[in-house]
C-alpha cells in the first residue's frame, strides 16, 4: 500500500522491483495535485506489463486529470494508454473497505478542490493515520478537529499536514494547510504514539524543521506524554510496532 504519489515514489518502486514483489500495488491518492502525483511516472512497477495497480482516487475525474495532466505528450513521452501495467482506478462507495489485511478508512479534508485523509488498521494490531493536505483552522470546515481527532483516535502513527508557522498566519489563512501548534493540539486529543510533522513548507531549511521539532517535542511532553513528535524527512522509516 502506498500513500500518494510524490517524488519519493520512485525510491518505494525500486525497492519492490529488488524485493520481487512489485504487484498489486494500492495506491491510496490524497488529491491529485503535482506535489502528490509527480512521482508516478517514475514508478518501476507501472512499467512491467504483468504489474496491477489499484488507485483509490478522490473524484471520477481523477483518471481524466492524469491523462491530462501527467500522461501526455507535453509533460510525459507515455501516454495513459500505453502504459505496461493494469492501472485500475477505484473509488470506493462505502467509507471504509478492506485490502489485504487492513481496513481503510477515509475522510474528506479541508483543502482548496478536495482532499482527503485516510486511517488503515492492521488486523494484526497496527494502525496509522494519513491526513493531508489539510487545514485545521479552515473558515468553512468540511470536517472539525474533533472529528479528526476521533478519526485518528489512538493510532501509533499520525502523518498530518503541519507547513506553516503562526508568523505565516493570517497571511496564508485559506491556502489549505496547517500551523504546526494545531497539529500538536490535535496530537493531544488523538493521542497517536508517533505524531509526525509532515509536508514542510518548501522554503523551510533543516535548521528550521529540527527547531520546530525541538520546540513541538517539548511542549507534547507536557500535554500528552505517550506522544512522540517526528519531523518528516526524506527517506525517513517509521517502526510500527502496534498495541
Ligand atoms: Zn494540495
Ligand atoms: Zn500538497
């Protein structure tokens, strides 16, 4: 199962090509804006012609985006048609469905033109919560932090949406994305054992993310100790060890 589709996509590719098991891929899609399909084109599996690849997208749509998009003559040599593998768009009617031995759950997100958020939980145990792009403090909220909130209740992993700072604010009120300080209080009401600051603002440098993460582990450890903040980084690997 794969969440969205950015550029780290491709390193996700190659190592299911080296570990023999590049098919059926999942691939849950947040939105299909570029900075969460860019990586698709560069997917190993997409290019083996015995390769099956679920999408789950948002709207009908989504697969008329990606030929528009992604898969024509001006921004990619291949187009959809022409591509080796099986690539199936799914979009699910119930809230929640099964894959493999996960149920995932989805919820729609405050973001300009739709997003929306998914939880998957292992039967085995483990669960994690995927959610962005999504702004907690959006004017007119299609979903609240309490509903978020319950969605992601006592997850070991929540990944949400934490790009802008209170010194962006208000100027950025309305773009669709989150202040970190939301997210931590988010933190506080989900309860997840890892909370993850994730979807950087592209102009913040390491200094400033291990200054935010600094800052956000300090002030979790007096609200919600079980809690542990992560900032997001390329390549990163999380351990989910379930309850
Ligand atoms: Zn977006
Ligand atoms: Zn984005």
């Amino acid at each position: 199962m794969a969440l969205d589709a950015g550029t780290g996509l491709r390193q996700l590719g190659n190592q299911l090509l080296r570990e023999g098991r590049p098919s059926p891929v999942h691939l849950l899609l947040s939105h299909t804006h570029w900075d969460h399909v860019l990586g698709l084109p560069f997917f190993g599996p997409l290019w083996g012609k015995e390769n099956h690849i679920f999408v789950y997208p948002l709207a009908n749509e989504a697969q008329e985006r990606f030929q528009r998009n992604i898969f024509d003559d001006i921004h990619f040599p291949v187009s959809v048609n022409d591509i080796p593998a099986r690539m199936e768009f799914v979009r699910p009617d119930a809230p929640t469905w099964r894959i493999g031995s996960a149920t995932v759950s989805r919820i729609m997100l405050n973001h300009p033109g739709g997003a929306q958020g998914f939880r998957i939980d292992d039967d085995g145990g483990t669960s994690l919560a995927y959610i962005t792009d999504n702004e907690l403090r959006a004017g007119k909220a299609l979903v609240t932090v309490e509903e978020l909130a319950r969605f992601a209740d006592d997850v070991d992993v929540l990944i949400h949406d934490s790009q802008y700072l209170m010194s962006d604010m208000p100027h950025k009120h309305g773009w669709g994305h989150s202040v970190v300080d939301d997210v931590l209080n988010l933190g506080v009401l989900a309860e997840p054992k890892q909370l993850v600051l994730f979807h950087h603002d592209p102009d913040r440098d390491d200094d400033a993310l291990d200054a935010i993460g600094k800052r956000s582990q300090n002030w979790i450890l007096e609200h919600a100790k079980g809690t542990q903040v992560v900032v997001a980084s390329e390549g990163l690997a999380l351990d989910v060890t379930g309850k």
